[in-house]
C-alpha cells in the first residue's frame, strides 16, 4: 500500500510488516498501450547526482483525486518493464522533462 502525503511528491511505501518507507515521486505517466497509469519512485531526500534505486509501479489513480491511498501493482511482464525503462531513459536523457 502507499499513502500520500500532505507533500503530492512523497509517498511511504507499507510493506507486508507493516514498515514504513518514505519516497519521493519523480514522475508518473499514462501508457495508452497498456491502459495503465505508472510511478516511479526515488528515496526520499536523495541528492540530484546520487545514483539511486528507480523503483516502478503500476497504479489506478483515483478519479477524483481525493484519496490519500491508493495500491500500488508490480509490473510483471517484460515487455512492461521495457516500456518503462525507456520512458525512464528519456526522462533522465531529456533536460526539458526534469
């Protein structure tokens, strides 16, 4: 589970112990492709040089926009996980997208 916090950009990830870790939202996208929505997601308070962990997600955004909940789902097939890499690599290659 992730819940938002009262910052849109910082999320704390609950794991299955009930642990709680904070993490700063770099970005989320749409893909028409696959009819999701994804997060990716960096330690919170991490240095704009510091090479970090990306963790990604795919996630139902809430229509409304009113829940500070919300699940987040692992991305389980490869073909996913190389469209997002490649989202990811346009992102951190493309100065006008940070």
């Amino acid at each position: 589970m992730a819940k938002q916090n009262q910052d849109e950009n910082l999320i704390t990830l609950v794991d299955e112990q009930g642990n709680e870790t904070l993490y700063q939202e770099l970005f989320n996208f749409h893909s028409d492709d696959y009819d999701k929505s994804y997060i990716l997601l960096i330690p919170a308070g991490s240095e704009p040089e510091e090479q970090v962990d990306v963790l990604a997600f795919a996630f139902n955004p809430d229509e409304n926009d009113d829940s500070q909940d919300y699940e987040l789902f692992d991305i389980e097939s490869d073909e996913e996980w190389k469209m997002v890499e490649g989202v990811l690599d346009t992102f951190l290659n493309d100065e006008n997208m940070r």
